[in-house]
C-alpha cells in the first residue's frame, strides 16, 4: 500500500470514528428530552376560554379549562378542573366553583360557593393543574344532586367568572375522591330552615346545619361561622352546640369536635322576625351564609335564601257571617184569604191598621204561601 493510500485510508477511519461519536451525541440528548404529547384534535366547549392577565401570559393557555362533574355516593358530588398551566406555583390560588340550581325550591334558595377541597396537584409531564371540589346535598331529592338542574360557574381574580367548562377529553388521569380520602379530611356542609308563623303574623325560623366527615380518618374542621342576614336587628333565641354570638355571626370552634369517618354533627339555631319587620327584607326574602373551612385553604360556603312574607298576611279576627235570607221565587205567588163571613150581607167596613186581626202565615207542599186571620 502507498503512503497516499495509506493516509486516505486513515481519514476514512476519522470519519467513521466522527459519524459514531455524532450518532451517540445525538442519541443522549434524545433519551434526555422528555416526551412530547400527539396534537389531538379535541373538541372544546365553547365557555371554556380564559383570558390570562399580563404576569400569566405563558403560563395559563386560552381555552385550556376542562371539567368532569361525577358522582361519589347518594348525597356527595364533586366536580374536577384541569388547567392547562407551565407555572410550578398554583395559578389559581382564589378560584372558587358556584353552583346554583336552575329550579329553586318556591320559599328556599340556595347558591353554593366551593373552593377546591384538596390541594391543587400538578403533573409535570403534562403541565396541568388538577382542582376538586366536593359538595352534599341536604336531601335525597334535593336540586343540587343533578347535573343538569345545575348551573357551574369558575370564580378567579385571574379571569372573573365564566361558565364551567363540563367535558374532559383526559380526566382517566383525575384522582378520586376515594383514592385521596386516606389521608385527606374532606368536610361537606349542609342547610335548610324551616318556618313557623305565629298568630299574629310573626315567623320563627329554625335553621340546621350539617357537617359530615367525608374522609376515612378522624379529623376536626377549622371554623364553622353563620353570618345572619344583615337587616336582622334581634338575637338567636337558641343555639346548639353552644357558640360565640359576636357582630351578628355565629362561630364554632372545630377544634371542639372530632369527626369519626362518615361521622355527621348538627348544628341549629332559631330566631324571631316580627310581623312588622318583613317588609324590611327585599322580596320578603331572609338571607344567611353559613361558611364552613378545613384544611389549608378549603372551605364551603352555603348561601340559603328563604321566604318569610308568607308569614306577613294580616290577621284579623273571624266572625260569623249574618245570614242572608235569599227569597224562593216562583212563577207565580197566590195569597189565600180565609175571611169569617158575619150576619149581615152589608159590605163590611175596611178596619184600621190597629184593628187587623193576628194573622198567621204557613207554606203548603205546593210552596203556596197562605195567610190565617185571627
């Protein structure tokens, strides 16, 4: 071999050396990207799109809300949000889901007002952000149990309100309920009132709240506190358990009450509104909240909303109707004189009024009236 085929065949060697080394480069940094995901034509509900605000330009997409409504028992719902976020830090730290059901009962309304019962979770992988939230329904027949007798709406600082987005084209990757309830208190709360009139028009309303262990642990809850409606100037005329009474709010202490699992506490009160004072409330109507917190920063708060102007009716005294004698008319009425004829055959003098023999008047069967003389 010559020297010039000698040095061709070296930088042949280099080359090939260089291409492996190339090769092995380009397979490291391949290994070390993380996958990407397929584009997928998914649909998109239409409510779904988000307006970022200038320091989240980037981290929240435009049309990146997906939702799933689902049923946990009987009584329990809850609703799962992912959004679609590059931040590491909870982009939404204040939203809330309000819930109000299209047919209110006629005397009694409710809006819930949820913040995310667990804590937010994140997946880097596919950068989203997973919010639950976790409601009861005070009965088996109650509004708040079907999805669509519902109506969802998203509450943040980041974007206002906007309707709830209720389809999902991932949600296999949500967490359950059940999964987390080991080692995560969860708390619903509950609220109904009920309406007594007095005789003189005054309502006694009788409120109860209940508050259930979800979890599969013993946990106490932060704050129970029910705020009574503004306009009303008296005092709860009981309460039970007992609770600090300050600036027209009513406060229990969690930490008084350790819950078993699926274990449910009551809570109620009662008070007095005057006749007088119903006129006072728009709509006749009486409004309370009652708002309850555990966790971090979980909470429920339960807006109830209920008549009391059927209370405000006047009441006046009954009395006995005087009777009206209606007359039965007929075709044609005959009066029947019976007249004692006297001796003579001269025409009898008309008598006086004063003279008027007593007179006696009786129906027969035929409903002829007929008049007696003396």
């Amino acid at each position: 071999m010559t020297r010039s085929q000698k040095i061709f065949a070296a930088i042949l060697i280099l080359l090939g050396i260089l291409c492996i080394g190339i090769g092995i480069y380009i397979v490291i940094r391949v290994s070390q990207e993380p996958p990407k995901e397929l584009a997928i034509d998914r649909p998109r509900t239409p409510t779904t799109t988000l307006i970022p605000t200038e320091e989240e330009q980037g981290n929240i997409i435009p049309a990146s809300l997906e939702g799933l409504f689902s049923t946990t028992n009987s009584l329990i719902r809850e609703y799962n949000l992912s959004v679609k976020s590059k931040s590491t830090i909870n982009p939404l730290p204040d939203i809330v889901l309000l819930i109000q059901p299209k047919n209110n009962n006629q005397n009694e309304q409710i809006i819930l007002e949820i913040a995310p019962s667990l804590e937010p979770l994140y997946d880097n992988l596919s950068q989203k952000w997973t919010y639950k939230f976790v409601w009861e329904a005070p009965s088996a027949n109650s509004s708040l149990l079907s999805i669509n007798n519902l109506i969802f709406s998203l509450k943040s600082s980041k974007f206002g309100t906007i309707d709830a987005p209720l389809y999902c084209a991932n949600c296999e990757n949500f967490i359950s309920v059940s999964d987390e309830i080991p080692t995560n208190p969860i708390f619903t709360v509950t609220k109904t009132s009920t309406i007594t009139c007095s005789q003189n028009g005054d309502a006694l309303m009788e409120f109860k709240i209940r508050v259930r262990n979800i979890s599969a642990q013993n946990s106490t809850f932060k704050t129970l506190e029910d705020s009574l409606d503004p306009l009303f100037n008296g005092s709860p005329l009981s309460i039970s358990p007992s609770a600090n009474v300050q600036n027209k709010k009513i406060s229990w202490n969690g930490q008084n009450f350790t819950f078993s699992p699926n274990q449910v506490i009551e809570f109620k009160y009662s008070i007095n509104i005057p006749k007088d004072d119903v006129n006072i409330y728009p709509n006749s109507t009486y409004k309370n909240t009652v708002k309850l917190t555990y966790g971090n920063n979980s909470s429920t708060t339960y807006n109830l909303f209920t008549k009391i102007g059927v209370c405000s009716i006047n009441i006046t005294p009954t009395t006995t109707p005087t009777p009206t004698l209606t007359p039965t008319s007929a075709p044609t009425q005959f009066v029947t004189l019976t007249v004692t004829p006297t001796a003579m055959l001269t025409p009898t003098p008309t008598p006086a009024v004063t003279e008027i023999p007593r007179t006696s008047v009786y129906f027969t069967n035929q409903k002829i009236p007929t008049i007696l003389f003396g």
